[in-house]
C-alpha cells in the first residue's frame, strides 16, 4: 500500500514528530532551589550559579567555567578578552577567521566584539573548518580564529589548532553544540583560549537561556568576569573596559543543573538513534551522514545528512516538502551560508569565497533527532525518506 502522504495516502505515522525535545525535569525535581532561590532575594550571582560553574568545571575537566546570558554572548566576552590580554582598544579593527557553514550568531559576535570576519570553507564530510582554506586566509592582521563544532562533531579540532599554533593565533571555539561532545575519550572545553557552549532549548542541556565560556587560561576568566559586568571590577563602578550585561540567572541555573545530571544519557540515547538511522537509510543512493571519528562522540544536537538529488531522486527541498506533508519536522542547516548573508555578501568581490559551504547549505537536512524517540517513529521518517527515493518520479509530478 503506498503511504505516502504527499500522493494521498494515510501516512507513515498518526501525530506530529517533533525535531527535537530536550530532557526537561519535573517541578517537584527543581521546586526546593526554586524556592530557596526565591526566598534569598538573590534572583543573579547568587549560590545556583556558582553551584552550576562548579559543576560544569567539574563535568568538563576544565579549570575556569563562567556562566553567561548566552552563546553568542560568551563568543563576545571570549574574543573582547583576548583583545583586552593584547592590550588593544574596543575600536582596534583587525581579523578573525570564522566558518561560513554555521549558525549566523558565530558571525554576529565577531562583529559585535569590534572584529571583522574572514570567512573560511568547509570540509564536506565533517563539516568543519577546513584547515587548508583556513591557512590560506591568514594575513598579516589576524588576530584569531572561531571555530564551530558543527552538529557536536569535534572531528578536525586537532589539525585547527595545528594550524592556529603554526600561525601563534588564539581559536576561540563556537561550542553552541558542544555539551555532549567527547574528542579522543574526554569531554571538549579546555582546547585553545576558550568555549562558548549554548544551554537554549534545541540542545541536550538547556537551561531555557544562557551559555558557558570554558577555559584553562586564568587571563581570560579575569578579563570575562570583567566584562561580564559591563567591562567593571567585582564590586567597583569604574569601567576599564568596554563590557556588557552577561550574567546568567538563578533560575536558569536552577534548570541547568538538572539538565546536566540527564546529559550523558541523552548523548548515549542521541549516539544510539543516529546508528539507527543509518541502519535503516544504509542502501538509498544520495543520502550521506557526516563523518565522524571513531575515537570521538559527536553531541548530535542535530543530524546533518546530505541530500545528493540527482542520486536520490529529489533535491533536498523537495523531500522536505515530502516529510513535512507527513508532519514530521526538518530543517535546513545553515541555509543560506553566513558569507552569503545580506549583511556579509558584498564583501567577497562576486566570487563564492566558500563553494563547499555552499554546497552544504543546499543539500543539508536535519531529520528529528532526540534521546527519548522511539523506534516507531524513527522507522515513519526511515520509512517515508525510502518511499520519497522510490516514488520521486510521482513526486516530482505532484510537486510540478
């Protein structure tokens, strides 16, 4: 029987599948720190965040974890920090070598931190930055490198920091998907200057809002903290440097905190449904998983497969169109790429200064993905995916 929504049938299965769903507690599971929390007064710095930094340090293997309002926000804090150890001002223009294929706020927080990014290709099977286009890109005025693990995949950080050591260049690390992450046995944050981990509500730890910035440097903590609070000292009102409200709350915290003790789990649980995924979608042409060392864990906050459309029989765009006719929510990742964003896209003199990046953003599909999925649902999409391969001819006729 065809099942096949997108031709009229009954679909592969009777409800929506959600992209993603975090692990999220029980009120009984955070009511007491609430209500201590509430009952301080103390409703930012107070005792959770200090708790949650302790144990992020602790779960991470790193010597300093400082809890912001975001991601983004911790990139901004990361690079004014590494500007501030150079003795540079706010308004010092130089460069900092980012990636294209990621999420724009990579890009936006290097311009916020007064900087002006160099964009720099893709590995088309990790996905990461590709450490040959990076070297190209060095110039005499730059001043460091962003990196993203892209999807959690830590797979090419080493030849990164070969690159950035080569050069004597700081890497700052787009950690937005890295809790979860192991590279070579251990979790990631201690690698180059430091991390900026998100804790938003797509990722396996979330604390609703707010981020981390981790890192062995003790500069770079004190240069943080220091702008963490508008560029001020702890308990002083004189700016030394130009800063920012950074601060994570008590109650996100108070959320965090339970979110770390499930993160494991869900890395494991998230680690376990990818296989699935390629068991089932092994034999259809066109379809490609990111690489992914042996000897690393990749967070998988999202599974990115590429859609090759003369092989599979559909453009990315259009088994799209085929999943969400049967409910099943997909995105496209990073669609378009950051160097051809409206803000970024006359600043490459015409040329595609990043064609893998590009390619990438236009076969990238991101299938639901998360811990708690069961296989009935993982065999709908499998399923449907299989059936859009079969039946693409048809498809494409209903989809003119």
């Amino acid at each position: 029987m065809m099942r096949l929504r997108i031709l009229g049938g009954p679909g592969f299965y009777p409800g929506k599948i959600q992209l993603t769903k975090p692990p999220l507690p029980e009120l009984a599971n955070i009511a007491d720190r609430i209500t201590t929390s509430l009952a301080s007064g103390m409703l930012t710095k107070g005792e959770q965040l200090s708790e949650f930094e302790a144990e992020v340090q602790q779960n991470l293997g790193v010597k300093y974890a400082i809890g912001v309002s975001s991601c983004t926000i911790g990139l901004v804090l990361s690079l004014g920090a590494l500007k501030m150890a150079k003795g540079l001002k706010h308004s010092d223009n130089k460069k900092v070598l980012i990636p294209s294929f990621t999420f724009l706020a990579t890009a936006s927080a290097t311009c916020q931190a007064g900087f002006d990014p160099v964009f720099v290709d893709s590995n088309p099977e990790t996905y990461y930055i590709d450490p040959v286009d990076l070297e190209k890109k060095i110039v005499e005025d730059t001043f460091a490198i962003v990196c993203t693990h892209v999807f959690g995949n830590p797979t090419g950080v080493d030849q990164i920091l070969a690159v950035a050591k080569k050069h004597s260049l700081p890497v700052v690390f787009d950690a937005a998907h890295g809790f979860g992450i192991q590279h070579d046995g251990k979790p990631i944050g201690g690698e180059g200057s430091a991390s900026s981990f998100s804790l938003t509500p797509t990722k396996l730890l979330t604390s609703g809002e707010g981020g981390f910035v981790t890192t062995n440097d003790e500069e770079v903590t004190y240069n943080i903290r220091i702008l963490r609070e508008y560029g001020t000292q702890i308990g002083h009102h004189d700016m030394v440097y130009p800063g920012l409200n950074g601060r994570m709350s008590e109650l996100h915290a108070i959320l965090g905190r339970w979110g770390l003790t499930k993160l494991d789990d869900e890395a494991n649980n998230r680690n376990k449904r990818v296989e699935k995924y390629r068991e089932l979608l092994k034999s259809i042409p066109g379809i490609t998983f990111q690489k992914v060392d042996k000897s690393d864990r990749c967070s998988y906050k999202d599974l990115g497969i590429k859609i090759d459309g003369e092989k599979f029989g559909l453009t990315r765009d259009q088994l799209i169109k085929v999943l969400t006719a049967e409910n099943f929510e997909c995105k496209t990742y990073f669609c378009p790429p950051v160097h051809k964003h409206t803000y970024f896209a006359n600043t490459t003199g015409g040329t595609d200064s990043c064609p893998n990046a590009t390619k990438l953003s236009e076969q990238m599909l991101c299938p639901p993905l998360y811990g708690n999925m069961t296989d009935v649902q993982q065999e709908a999409i499998a399923g449907a995916i299989i059936d859009a391969h079969k039946l693409s001819p048809q498809i494409k006729k209903v989809l003119g």
